[in-house]
C-alpha cells in the first residue's frame, strides 16, 4: 500500500492515560480528588452542568473542588484527562448498578460540557446560572424519571458525541467490556441525579460505541455537503484513495464512523442510506 500518512489511528489507553487520534497523550490536568486503584467494569457519562470544559476541569483541579472526573469533553470535542484510568474519580456518589454499590470504584467518569436542565426565561432559556442559552441549542424532552414533565435541555452536538464515542470505545477495548458497560449517572442514582437526561440518546450513543450504524444512528450525526463542486466520497481516508461516487452540495450525510479529517459517511436520499466512504470532514457542516 501507498503513502498512508492520512491514516487516523483510533483513540485508546495506555498506561492509563488516553492517547488521542493524533498518537499523542491527550491534554492531563490532575484532578485534586481522586481514590484507591480500580478495575473499571463500567463508563458512566454525566453532563457538568457547566460552561466551558476547561472551567470544570480547572475546578476540579482545585481545592474547592468537591467531585472529580476521568475525562471531560468540551462541545467541541476536546478531551481532557483529571485521573488515571486505574484510579477512582469522585463522579459517582451514591450509586448501585448490577449488584454493586458506590460505582467509584467500579467505574469511569466521562463528564460532558453541558448546561443540562434549562429553565425558561423571559428571552427563550437561561442555563442556572442565568448565561442564557440560544432556542438553537434545547431539546424540549422529559425525563424517563419524570416522564409526565417535558422540560428544556441543552443539546449534545455532533463532535462531543463523537469525541465521547471515541473515548468510550477505547476504555471497552482496554477493559474488554461491551456497549452495554455505558450507563449514565440517572441510571445508577435514579432519584438524585438527572444528568446524563433526555437531550443524551443512550440508545443511540451505545449503537455507534458497538459501531452498528442502522439502529444505532446518532439523531444529531447528519451532516450536509458545503462543497459547491461536490465531494468525493473516497474507499480509504485520504486523497490517494479512489473515489466512490460525487456526494453534489447540499446533499446529507449519515456519520457512520466518526473522525477528523476523514468520516465514513453514508449518502443519505430522502430517507435511505446511499453509497457509502470516507469524506472529508472540512466539506461537511453540522446541521
Ligand atoms: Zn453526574
């Protein structure tokens, strides 16, 4: 085979540290808390119910600092590692799941940069802080534990799920666990805590981990073609591969396999999956 410098190597762990897509360590500010060893057996997604990620991570980081996580990830897909993947994180509390209480020392903590719950304000939606959030960015759900009250959530986007998706995928393959080890912090401390909530879809997210495309598609992993000549749609990621058919501008994409530069992405016509291949992601636009 050819110059393969395109290539995209996957996420993984080593030596308890993520090593990101680019080979390298991803960015490490130690958390102030963190426990004993472990052996994680589950990955738990929270939401920070916060602004930017690296204000949450300074957070942690400091003495005030009551909670910490594995990872966080910004909205747009940045990933910051606070604890070692063999130790325990304080995201967890009071917890039980399959039979075991206190998932700290059974489990990662992947905290995503979001607002969460909204609340409605005389503008459109404040977050609780009262930063006002745009009518762009909620989801109008209910909680599966308050199912008879829909309420407002920020929206997850399309690179912080993807981002997420990489790192859930590289802890399953270090720890030999399956989709299923994802759980959110409402499934393990149901009456005290709401987040992942609605505006995440578990289901979903689980599909894409497992890399099953169909049933497994990510509602917010459409992108549409902004590339006014049209796209190549490639059999490999990168421009030395032969191209598969001219995605025309303005035509939708499914993600089927998260990555930058280069996605595999399957065309999508009025409701059916086309032809499928790596595309650049520079030419696709979240919508
Ligand atoms: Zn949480």
């Amino acid at each position: 085979m050819g110059a393969c410098w395109h290539r995209r190597t996957s996420m993984r762990i080593d030596t308890h540290r993520l090593i990101g897509n680019d080979g390298a360590p991803v960015t490490f500010l130690k958390a102030a808390h963190s426990g004993g060893q472990i052996i994680p057996r589950f990955v738990v997604i929270h939401y920070t119910a916060g602004g930017s990620a690296e204000a949450t991570a300074r957070y942690f980081a400091s003495d005030a600092a009551r909670a910490s996580a594995h990872f966080i990830i910004s909205r747009d897909g940045a990933v910051i590692q606070q604890v070692p993947t063999d130790s325990a994180a304080w995201h967890a509390g009071k917890s039980s799941w399959q039979g075991l209480s206190g998932l700290n020392a059974h489990s990662i903590g992947i905290e995503l940069a979001n607002w969460g719950k909204l609340s409605r304000s005389p503008g459109g939606y404040a977050s609780h802080t009262g930063t006002p959030v745009p009518a762009s960015r909620v989801v109008l759900a209910a909680h599966r534990n308050a199912p008879d009250r829909e309420e407002a959530w920020e929206r997850f986007d399309a690179p912080q799920l993807a981002a997420a998706a990489e790192v859930a995928t590289a802890l399953l393959t270090a720890y030999g666990l399956t989709e299923d080890a994802i759980i959110g912090h409402d499934d393990i401390a149901p009456g005290r805590k709401i987040d992942p909530g609605p505006a995440f879809d578990m289901r979903a997210f689980r599909g894409a981990v497992a890399g099953r495309g169909e049933d497994g598609e990510l509602a917010q992993d459409i992108r549409v073609v902004t590339a006014p000549a049209g796209l190549n749609l490639r059999t490999g990621p990168g421009i030395d591969f032969a191209p598969v058919a001219l995605m025309p501008d303005g035509m939708r994409v499914r993600v089927v396999a998260p990555g930058a530069p280069w996605a595999f992405v399957a065309a999508r016509e009025h409701g059916y999956d086309g032809p499928s291949g790596y595309a650049h992601t520079a030419w696709l636009r979240v919508i």
